[in-house]
C-alpha cells in the first residue's frame, strides 16, 4: 500500500477506536443530522460532541454543511470503504490459515 493510503487508514481506525464516535458514525449511517441531533442521545456536554465530530472530519469519515444556522453532518463513504476493504483482506489471510490449519489436522489427525 502508498503511505498516503496506510496514514489514512490509521486516522479512520483511531477515530472509530471510541465508542462516542462509532455510535455518531451508526447514526449517520441513517442519514444527515444536525450536531444538535448527534448530541442529543448522550450524556457529553455539546462542545465534546463537537471535538469528536472535528476527529471525524480530520479521519474524512463525516463531511459538514452548514444550513443557517444549523451545521448538519453526513458520513463520507470512502474512508470507510478502504478500512472494510482492509479488514477483508485481513479476514482472506486468517481463513486461509486457518483451512490450511484444518487439511492438516485431517491428514495428520489431531495429537
């Protein structure tokens, strides 16, 4: 992979690395909200809401716009589709290991 890409990935898996933002990510995966909208369910005070959304933005997960008054957000697919993209090559690795773990337990029987 280009360095570009490997530094991307690092800013989308820390960023989904908190909880907080995983469930701001589920609840854009609905639709575009207001931060107001995002806050709503937890217990953080706005402006917290707010430096997990800037994580966010900076990781190119949610994009921004601004409606009036209201700031609305979105989710931005690509970032996540590269990490799902690696996640599934990871996934290839450790399933060939492991068949490759299984024909040879059915050969050579288990100790």
């Amino acid at each position: 992979m280009v360095k570009g890409v490997n530094e991307r990935l690092d800013f989308v898996f820390a960023a989904l690395a908190d909880p907080t933002r995983r469930a701001i990510v589920a609840r854009l995966a609905h639709g575009e909200a207001s931060v107001s909208q995002l806050a709503a369910p937890f217990t953080v005070s706005l402006p917290a809401v707010t430096k997990h959304l800037s994580v966010l933005r900076r990781a190119g997960i949610v994009e921004d716009r601004k409606l009036g008054r209201v700031r609305l957000c979105r989710l931005a697919p690509d970032p996540l589709r590269q990490a799902e993209r690696w996640v599934a090559e990871q996934r290839l690795f450790w399933d060939q290991r492991m068949d490759g773990l299984a024909a040879h337990l059915e050969t050579n029987g288990t100790p």
